[in-house]
C-alpha cells in the first residue's frame, strides 16, 4: 500500500509535465482499457497500434504464516481492425511462501507458462451513447500452480465482459466485469481439478489531469470446485483504489490495490476466505506504445 | 472428396458472419474527406460525413516533418510523412462527433461531424 502512495506522488509529475488547461473538454478523449485497475475497460486501442507491456499481479496474505506470490505478463497487444484486439505473450511467476496453512514452503522464480486474448468491442461508445462493452476471452496454459507454485499443468479460459460508461465529458468513467474463468488442473500426483471462479466488479475512475486517472473499485468475486458452478466453496469482496498516468502519448503505466474486506469460506469459522483468494492483491502494469 | 457435415458448415457460416466487421473494407461507397495540414493545423478543421456509411480520409501534410493523425474515438492512426500523402478508411459511423488531433501536436484538432 506504501507503494502505491508513492506511485500517485509520481503521478504529480506527470500532472506537472501535462497541458495546463483545468478545462475538460480540450482535453483528448481516452482509451478506458486501463483506467480502472483490476477492472478492464471497454477500450480496445486503436486500428494498425502495437504495445508492449509487462504486467504484474502480485497476490499478498493467505492464513498462517507468510504468503507473497507474483505472476507477470510479458505481452504482445496489436489492434488489426477497428473492432479486434489481440493479445498474447509469456507468464512468469515468484513464490515466497512460509508456514502458509494447506501450501508447501517454497521460494521460487519460475517461467510459467503463456497465454492470448481475444477482444471483441461489441458496443461502441460515441458522443450520443455513452456506453460502451466488449467481450473479451483469455486462454491460459500454466506450468506452475498460481497460488501454491507446485508443477502442474493448468489450462484456463477467462471469459469477460467489459464494460464502461462516461459519465461526465472527459472526467468521471464508470466501468463494470464480469468474469466466468474456469480452469482445469492436472498435478504430478496425477490428480485432476475443476474449478471456476465468477465474478463483477465496478469502479468509478476520476480524470485529475489530462494525463492521471484516480479512482477505486470493488470486486465480488465466488469460487467453484466444479464448471456448473453448482459446488460452491466460498466467496469475498475486494476493494480498493486505482491509479492510471500517462507519462508520453505512447507510455502509460496503471496500478491498483485490492484487499479483501469481506469473506466466507464453506465450512470455516473464518472471516474472510483466504483459502481461494488474498488478503491483498497489487497490480502493476507499464506499457509502450508504436 | 471432404463433405462439409452441418454442423461443420453452421460453425463455419458462423466464423464468416463473425468475421464481417472485422474488415474495414466495405462494398459500400466510402465518403471521401479530404483535410490539409500546416502551419501545425488541420484545414478545414471541422468536417462532415453521413451516418452509416464509410469514410476516407485523404491526410496532405503539407508541412517539412512528419505529422501523426490519430483519433481515439475513430479508432485510427496514420503517420503522415513530410510533403505527402496519406489515406486512412473508418468504418461506417453512427451519427456524433468524432475528434482527431495530430499526436505529435497538442494543439493540432478537427472533429468530424457524422449526422
């Protein structure tokens, strides 16, 4: 959380760097794809732009001892057409895991795996509508367990819907997910899993400058040990606040925290469920444009 | 001889109609827009086009640099070299204000009008 104050503190300097004008309505329209942390935006870029960015998604706090794991994306993202955005690229992951309950003690760097995305911008946003929805779909191959960092293989299909509302004229965004990821996971133990996770979200994401974005967000988020989503084991409410700053017109980096504020697991006095999610969660994610 | 099953041709006739949006080409008549660049300006900057139907922009950079035309509501960029030319099409639009600015030139706007 430290970190992310002294990334809003950067993020003067880039208010500092931009146009002068507190008048909205010079500033350039937006892309909303990043705008509101964990929650995406509708935005799918721009026809014939390519960006390279590296993501991470660092994932805090599990009951017993210590937990830290991160996953990266190195990411490849063009727009071939006026509707389409493609995606794919490289996962790689740490671990620093001790005396967790239910997880083995590891500390690892590893590669782990890949993955693409596929954007469909399916509303379009103009100065009449201003809403606008993508759906979006995310193929993931694992080689390393996200949570626990064990070797396995694990297959996942995020699937979601992206959507975004302006507001105000270039100052107040809204933006709504939701998420059906199932996956399947097969360990060394030769034992395999289904799981699902489900979920929305929404965040609202204010324009400080032309060139910084703050906001927030809450997340709902369920956890499956089946596809039907008929084997529910427990759910929790994230929350927290979201950073976005463009630095160039073709750099921008995009930061948010997330803790986890309510939570159940089935069968557990516990509060919260840090037996399929996070205390915290912390997302990190540079991009350049050409 | 490879017999196309039904259900092979209805994924198949799904993919073609999925695919239909994705190109930018249109059999439909583009309305062209023919728009000029100096003095770090567009001229005219302010242009119309109908609604529904495609639109073809003819960028002349009249000016000694290159310059970058960009609009994020129209989804489109093209770099524009020095004393040339450049074309870009956009899908047909709905009725609304499109604006577009040189991403090398704060200052540089125009809107396209689509009524």
């Amino acid at each position: 959380m430290g970190a992310f104050i002294v990334l809003i503190g950067l993020s003067g300097f880039a208010r500092a760097g931009g146009p002068a004008s507190s008048d909205a309505s010079s500033w350039r329209e937006i892309e909303t794809k990043y705008i509101f942390g964990f929650t995406t935006g509708s935005g799918i870029g721009i026809e014939g732009e390519k960006e390279f960015t590296t993501d991470t998604i660092g994932r805090f706090g599990k009951r017993g001892g210590r937990y830290s794991a991160t996953e990266t994306k190195y990411e490849f993202e063009f727009t071939p057409s006026q509707f389409v955005q493609i995606e794919f690229g490289a996962l790689g992951s740490t671990h620093d895991i001790r005396n967790a309950t239910d997880l083995d003690d590891r500390r690892q760097v590893a590669f782990s795996g890949g993955f693409g995305e596929f954007r469909y911008l399916a509303l379009e946003r103009t100065s009449n509508n201003p809403l606008s929805v993508t759906l979006a779909f995310e193929p993931t191959v694992r080689l390393v367990d996200e949570t626990s960092g064990e070797r396995v293989h694990n297959y996942e299909f995020e699937t979601t819907l992206n959507a975004d509302l302006e507001l105000v004229r270039n100052r107040l965004f809204a933006g709504f997910n939701l998420l059906y990821e199932p996956e399947y996971t097969h360990t060394l133990l030769d034992e395999t899993i289904r799981e699902t996770k489900l979920g929305g979200s929404a965040a609202l994401s204010f324009r400080l400058a032309p060139n910084v974005l703050i906001g927030a967000e809450v997340w709902y988020l369920r956890h499956y040990d089946d596809f039907a989503l008929s084997a529910f084991t427990g759910d929790a409410v994230m929350l927290g606040p979201t950073l976005f700053v463009r630095f160039t017109p073709k750099m921008f980096m995009t930061a948010a925290w997330n803790t986890q504020v309510w939570g159940r697991e089935v069968s557990s006095p516990f509060s919260l469920n840090l037996a399929e999610f996070q205390r915290n969660r912390a997302k990190l994610k540079f991009a350049v444009e050409f | 001889m490879y017999v196309l099953t039904m259900s092979r041709k209805l994924v198949f006739a799904t993919l073609c109609t999925a695919m239909l949006p994705f190109s930018t080409a249109s059999a439909q008549q583009a309305t062209e827009i023919q728009i000029s660049y100096s003095n770090g300006q567009f001229q005219p900057r302010e242009v119309r086009a109908p609604a529904d139907k495609p639109v073809l922009f003819r960028i002349r950079n009249l000016e000694g640099k290159a310059m970058e035309f960009e609009s994020t509501s129209l989804r489109v960029e093209k770099v524009v070299a020095a004393k040339s030319q450049g074309v870009i099409n956009v899908r047909p639009l709905k009725p609304g204000r499109y604006e577009f600015y040189d991403d090398f030139n704060e200052s540089a706007r125009g809107v396209l009008v689509v009524e």
